[in-house]
C-alpha cells in the first residue's frame, strides 16, 4: 500500500470535517442526547443489576464511532458524482489504498465524537480510571475502523448519494437493537439472535465494553465475548468488507 496516499485521502477527509461546523455540532448533540435522556431514563425506570447509564454510555460510544465511520463512506459517492473518484483511479496509486484511505479519514472524524462522549460520561458522573480511558482509544479506533469498511461495501453497489442517504438508515437502524447498544442482546429469541450474531456493530459494542468492563463484578453481565474473540471477528469482517467492498467500487467505477 501507499501510505502517503492514504494519508493524503485521509487527510482531506478529516480537513472536509472540520471545514464544516454544522456537520461537527450535529455529529455531537445526538449520542449526547442519546446518553443523556435515554441512559437517565433507562437508569431511573428499569431495575437490573449494574448502571445502565454506563451500559448505554458504553454502547452509544461503540455505536457512535461505528456509525460515523460508516456513512462518512458516503463521500465515496460524492465524490464520484463530482468525478474526484475518476482522478484519483487513473493515478498509479493501489485501489486498496485509495479505499483504505477513506475509511482511515472516516475513522479520524470519527475520533473526536467519541472523545466528545467520553467528556459528557465524566459529566454525568461515569467514573472512568486511566486504565479504562486508555484501553478505549484502540478501540475506539478499532471501532471506527470496521463501521468505515463496512460503509464501503454497502456503498460500493449504491448508484446516487440520494439513494445512500434512503438506504442506510435501514440498515443502520436494526442495528442499535441488535447489536445492544441499548438493550442486552443475551436472550432474543432465535431469529433475532441470529440476526444479532450478524450484525457487524455488535462486535464493535461488546468489544468496547469487554475492555471498559475489564476487572470490575458486572462483566459478566454485560459482555457477550471476551476481547480476542470480538477482536478476531472484527479483523475478520473488515478485511472482508475492505476486499469485496474496494472489488465491487472498482468494477462499478469501470462499468461507468
């Protein structure tokens, strides 16, 4: 790979972000709102055993860095429509690293609204150690970087930036549940637990909360699998996503 190439695209994807306020304040008041009300909420009405503030807060951070990535990936067909895509595929650059540069730009935009939510946890009074803050920032890009492959193989067969912006949500939506981001995922029943299991964004929430989880009484509670296994799967789907998404962009770029 290039990786001066994919700095470069990761570059001007975080540079685009940036350049934009009204996307950076939108980016951040939703899993804000989404920890406050929905965590408090939840904390105040249901009784299980351990703080479901931080069960949601943890899950909502996951989500959030997963779904960033994601749809960022739209710029892909943004770019297509304004033939940036078409000049940067003539250029002797490899495809997976222009590809792999969108999802590593997506992922850096993605960075800072996590880091927003970690700010408004210790506001509402989450405890977090230095241990916990630390183990995070992997995986928080870890994270980020699954939801950016992710969003390129489901945008790689999407023809308009109109079309990605009617589909995704259904795809994105299903998720918050299935992956547990708000509700433990334990005990579904079989259809929806095998929908669940393919879910690629669960990975990415009980990832984040094995390892915020790590050492304390409710682990057991709140996480499906352990670090590797999470960690495993995840490598294993992003290299998958990665491969068959940058395939199907290229041929369809081709096909034009």
């Amino acid at each position: 790979m290039d990786f001066s190439a994919i700095l470069a695209i990761a570059y001007r994807d975080l540079l685009k972000f940036l350049r934009d306020p009204l996307r950076i304040v939108s980016a951040l008041i939703f899993p804000v709102i989404f920890v406050g009300i929905m965590g408090g909420s939840f904390q105040s009405n249901l009784a299980v055993g351990y703080n479901y503030l931080i069960f949601i807060f943890t899950g909502v951070l996951a989500q959030t860095l997963f779904q960033s990535a994601a749809m960022g990936i739209v710029s892909l067909i943004e770019d297509r429509e304004n033939d940036f895509s078409q000049e940067i595929f003539v250029s002797p650059i490899s495809r997976y690293s222009i590809v792999f540069g969108k999802i590593m730009g997506e992922s850096l935009v993605a960075l800072p609204q996590g880091l927003a939510i970690l700010l408004f946890g210790l506001i509402m009074g989450i405890s977090m150690s230095v241990r916990q803050v630390l183990v995070l920032l992997p995986t928080a890009l870890a994270a980020a970087l699954l939801g950016g492959a992710f969003g390129v193989i489901v945008m790689s067969n999407l023809k308009s930036q109109r079309a990605a912006n009617q589909v995704f949500p259904f795809i994105m939506l299903p998720q918050y549940f299935l992956a547990g981001v708000f509700t433990p995922v334990d005990s579904l029943p079989p259809f929806l637990d095998f929908l669940s299991r393919i879910s690629p964004m669960r990975y990415a929430v009980d990832l984040l909360r094995s390892v915020f989880y790590a050492g304390t009484l409710d682990y057991p509670e709140v996480v499906l699998l352990g670090p590797l296994p999470n960690l495993t799967i995840m490598t294993g789907l992003f290299v998958i996503f990665l491969v068959t998404g940058t395939w199907l962009f290229v041929r369809n770029e081709r096909n034009r």
